[in-house]
C-alpha cells in the first residue's frame, strides 16, 4: 500500500509538473512579440512606423535646421517613401527620424535600430555585404577643402598633408586610395572638421564635393577657402537592410517615380529637387552640377520600366 500510494503521488506530481510546463508554454506563445520572424516591411505595417536614419550636419541632404529640425533633399525623399508605404499599406504611416553619425549607419540596420538610411550614404562592395542599396537618386564625389593658397592639386601634393575626414566614409577611402601614405585625422563630425581646418589642425577636410559648396554658402568668408580635387564620383542611394526585397522594392519604386515625375516636369516633384538645388534653393547649383544629376537620373530611367501615371 505505501508503495502504491508513493507512486501515486509520483504521478500526480508528474502531472501537475507537466500541466505547469504546458501552461507555462502556452503563456509564452502568447506573449511572444507579433514580431517574431518578421520582415522589416512587415513591422513598417504592424507598428505604422518608418524608422529612418539619416545625418545631421549633410546640407542640404540631411541636417537640422535653426529649430532643430532634421531638413533635407534626403528627408523630403524619405517622406515619399513613407506615402508610398501607406499607400501600398491602405495605412497611415509615421516617418520617424533618427540622428546618426556615420559610422554608425551600418550597424544601425544591422542591429534593427532603423529601418532604413537616407542621407548622404554612397554605395561600396564592403557595405553591400552588409546591407543593400537602392538606385542612386544623386551625386556626389570626394573633394577636398582647404584655405586659399594651399597646393593640393594632385595626389602627389597629398603626401606630408594632414587630411582630416569622417571615419567609417567613402572619402577617408578614397584619400586613401590617391596615396596610401596620407596622413588621415579623424574628425567627430562635419563641424569638427571644419573647425579644425579653421584652427590649422589640418590641412585640408575630404567630404562630398557638394556638401563642402553647401558648407561655403553658410559662413561669412567663403573666399579665404577652395574646394580642390576630384578624388571618386559616386551616387547617392538609401540602405536597407539586407534580404528585405519587398521593402527595397518600394524605396526603388518610390525613387524611380520620383526621378521620372521630376524629368517629366510633374510640379510636385520639381519643387523639391527646387527648394534644395534650384536657383532659389539652399545650394543652387551650377549649370554643369545641375545636368549632371539630370543626366544620371536620366540614365537610370532610361534602363527601367516606366511607371504609369496614377
């Protein structure tokens, strides 16, 4: 009798010690996040957010404004971006922006802090092992500035140089790649570099050729500098995470709608290429810089679908 009642209660044990593991269990499906192997598109529509990186010092790209407002061509872009994504939703979706130095884009994406980084982000092999780009909807290349009667002319002249840049950028590379032994500075951020050029700390600050023309439209004494050299081209482009297709998809989509609309002379979209870089603009670009861009977007066009007016 002691012996069936102790394996009675061995039994009666097992039991409740199971139905507490599959209570327990049960419980934890239903608090696991909606989120659980979701897509980053799919999260876009569940929360009916866009969470977008971007720059803070990028004029006229991606910066803030006196208010503290983060401005921009990048910005105004991502604001299509997310009326395409409640467009294709059937739901409002919010475009939340973050400040991000650039260094930290990557893994930003990487780790899911941003759904997507439109700035003033350039396209390489090393980041696209990371993350994935989208068409470039502009362009830009490394350029150095420095002040009036500085020789750097060639790459030659770089050599003994102290050349201050962004870590983690196409422009430290390719400072790098005209000679490999420059002598690279980093700075914290763009005001940094300009500082420091400022202050004879550098010789010379590499950054993209037209946010160093924007940097000369805002201070009091444009002349004691020049922008020298011509040291990559590359094109402007959003990231995104990586195998996330259907969000690419409509970042590509919404680009491609824009550059066409703008090269077809819809208002809506020459207005925003205007208020950046049209005369009136924050940087009015010259003729030759102006073509440029329209000649890349014209490109790009020319090898995809057209989209059909809606």
């Amino acid at each position: 009798m002691f012996w069936y009642l102790r394996n009675q209660k061995k039994s009666i044990s097992a039991c409740a010690r199971l139905t507490i593991s599959l209570l327990s269990f049960s419980l934890s499906m239903l608090t696991t996040p909606p989120a659980l192997g979701e897509t980053v598109l799919e999260k876009i529509t569940r929360t009916g957010k866009l969470t977008a990186g971007t720059s803070k010092d990028a004029l006229p790209f991606a910066y803030r404004n006196d208010e503290g407002e983060l401005i921009g061509y990048s910005i105004d872009i991502l604001g299509l971006i997310a009326e395409r994504l409640a467009a294709e939703s059937g739901r409002d979706i919010e475009l939340e922006l973050v400040a991000l130095e650039p260094r930290e884009r990557i893994p930003s994406l990487v780790d899911g802090d941003v759904d997507i980084v439109c700035d003033a982000s350039s396209f390489t092999w090393e980041r696209d092992r990371e993350i994935d780009f989208s068409v470039s909807y502009s362009t830009t290349g490394t350029r150095l500035l420095t002040k009036k009667g500085i020789d750097l002319s060639n790459s030659i002249s770089l050599v003994g140089k102290r050349i201050g840049a962004l870590a983690k950028t196409t422009n430290e590379q390719a400072i790098k790649r005209a000679h490999p032994e420059v002598e690279i500075k980093y700075v914290e951020d763009r005001a940094d570099g300009y500082e420091a050029l400022n202050n004879g700390v550098i010789d010379a600050f590499a950054d993209d050729g037209i946010l160093l023309e924007s940097w000369l439209h805002t201070i009091p004494n444009p002349e004691n500098y020049q922008i020298v050299g011509y040291y990559s081209r590359e094109g402007i482009a959003c990231m995104v995470p990586e195998n996330n297709s259907k969000l690419l998809n409509t970042v590509t989509y919404s680009l491609v709608e824009f550059m066409q609309g703008f090269l077809d002379g819809r208002e809506e979209y020459i207005s925003i290429f205007d208020r950046w870089f049209g005369a009136q603009g924050v940087l009015p670009l010259t003729e030759d810089l102006k073509n440029l861009m329209i000649d890349n977007m014209q490109l790009l066009i020319d090898f995809k679908d057209t989209i059909p007016d809606n």
